[in-house]
C-alpha cells in the first residue's frame, strides 16, 4: 500500500482529460449548475488509513448512494422480510424506469432502483419514528463527521420536479406494496438523495462493507451475512443497466449516484470513492468510472 498515494495522483492525472466529455445531471434542477471540472478519489482501508487526491474533501450530492445506506437500515430492522416487498435480480433498465414495475405487479427488482429505494424508505417510514434523522445520525458516524447535512435546496428541488417517482410510488401502492402516505416517503426519500458527503467521509462510511460488516472498532454495522447479500446486489444491481460493463471493467461491487459518485469496495482490504459530476449516458460518473477502471487496472484488484 505504500505507493497508493503515488497510483491514485497518477490515475486522476491520466484521467482529467475526460472531463467535458459527460453532462451533469439536470433532470434535478438543483443540481444542473455545478461546476463540471471536479475530480477526486479517496481510498479508506482496515487500518484506520485514508489515501486521496484530487476534490476529495469537497461535499457533494450523493443522490442513489442514500440508498445503499437505506438497505443497510432497512435489513437491520427487518432482517429476511425486507424481501417481502422488493426483488434482488437486476433491472436492466434505467433506474427510474416503469415499465417492468407494471408487468410485475409493483413489486420493484431491486432496492437500488428507485422504485425499489421508495420501497425500501417505505419500510423504513413504518418502523423508524425519525428515518432522515436517524440516516444522517448513521452517517455522520461511518464516515466520524459531524458536519454532514442535507441540501435542502436539493431535496426540494426534487420534490418539484419527482413525477417519475411519484409515479413509481402510487402505482406499487396501487399494486398493495406500498403502507405509507406516498407524499410522506417521497419527501424522506429526496432529503436521503440530497445528503452531501466528500469521497473521503463515503469512503470511510463504507469501509464496514470491506470488513465483514463491522467497523474499525469491531462493531457489528450488519451480520457478515447481510455484508455477503450487500456486496452481492453491489455487483449486480448498484450501475444498474451498466452493472455488468462495471463489472467487467472495473471487478468491484459498486454503487453510483447521479451527483456524480461512485463507491466501490474491495472486500478484506479497503473501501473507495470516486466522484466527478458529469455523467455517461447511462447516469453514471463519466470520469470516476474512469478512473476506477485505471486505478484498479494499475493497483491489480478485483474480486473476480
Ligand atoms: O430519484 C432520483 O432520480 C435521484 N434522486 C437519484 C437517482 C440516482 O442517483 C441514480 N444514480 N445513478
């Protein structure tokens, strides 16, 4: 590990020509106005040990990152009957499409989709008298950050503008697979996606995923077991249409999100973040995958 500083300056080197070639993220309004040219990684491993370059301190959106942290709530209160309600077998779609959420009877693929997030932050709104409090509360501990908050010039802005969401989220309720006020879920779901961390504080929240499921004190975040399922659904399901290319490219579970993140973890060694806003056509970071597909190239990493 001593030259991963060294390999990560050398790979957002290699890889800041590819800024301008994405869009950033506009369909949220809040979001379209970020400066594109921001790149940073930052690496989090088993020792206690942080590794970045580039932005890797500034906050950003973590959009549908939320959702890996909602699963991680959701399966601790839940265990086995979270299944209940949401499939784990990728889409092969978009993650905001509503075609398959018709034909299979409102039961969502998976919770990376957002249509299985609204299911599983509706889970979470029957069970949790604080859900957005108690998300930012699990956060700012993972990642040893007080200073985490939500934009909520964001969450609003995706409130407005949340049709396709909305849609997704009566029509599970028209399907009986939806409990709660849809308004209510919608809302807590768009102050999850409008949360702001830097790769570093996403890097360090994640790390438990790269360790079994517990954290670098020893403490049990999810059983060994729901780590496996996680990292499972991370390969399969986390880029969702672009799961198997990110597979294929860059061999670690992955989750993304339309801010322009991607996390990534090597499981018994280290945990890692990447972020940049413009997104390929698919919705996922341009330029981090990029460089996830340079750094785990030069370091040799995968788990295949
Ligand atoms: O619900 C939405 O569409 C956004 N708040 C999150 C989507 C997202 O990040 C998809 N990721 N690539």
């Amino acid at each position: 590990m001593d030259n991963l500083s060294k390999v990560l300056n050398e790979t957002l080197q290699a890889t800041l020509p590819s800024i301008g070639k994405g869009q950033v993220a506009n369909y949220i309004p809040a979001l379209a106005n970020i400066n594109p040219n921001q790149l940073g990684v930052a690496i989090a491993d088993l020792d206690g040990k942080v590794f970045k370059a580039g932005d890797a301190d500034i906050p950003f959106s973590i959009q549908s990152i939320s959702k890996l942290f909602t699963l991680i709530q959701a399966m601790k209160i839940y265990g086995e009957a979270i299944w209940k309600g949401v499939r784990r077998d990728p889409s092969g779609l978009r993650f905001n499409s509503l075609v398959q959420l018709e034909s299979e009877h409102g039961i969502p693929r998976n919770p990376f989709i957002n249509a299985g997030a609204l299911k599983i932050c509706d889970q979470l709104e029957s069970r949790c008298s604080t859900p957005n409090f108690q998300l930012l509360s699990l956060l700012k501990e993972l990642s040893h950050n007080n200073s985490i908050k939500v934009n909520h010039r964001v969450a609003i802005s995706e409130i407005k503008h949340g049709a396709r969401n909305a849609a997704m989220a009566y029509l599970m309720k028209a399907f009986d697979n939806f409990e709660n006020s849809v308004e209510k879920v919608l809302e807590s779901y768009a102050h999850h996606c409008a949360i702001e961390m830097s790769c570093v504080d996403l890097a360090r929240a994640t790390l438990p995923l790269a360790n079994k499921g517990k954290t670098l004190t020893g403490k049990a975040l999810i059983t060994t077991k729901q780590c496996k399922r996680i990292n499972a659904l991370l390969v399969t399901c986390g880029l969702y249409d672009e799961a198997g290319e990110f597979a294929f490219r860059v061999g670690l579970p992955g989750k993304s999100g339309v801010g322009g993140g991607i996390v990534a973890i090597y499981p018994g060694k280290f945990s890692l973040c990447v972020w940049s806003p413009e997104l390929n056509k698919t919705g996922n970071s341009l330029a981090g995958f990029e460089l996830l597909e340079r750094l785990t190239g030069a370091l040799e990493i995968s788990i295949f």
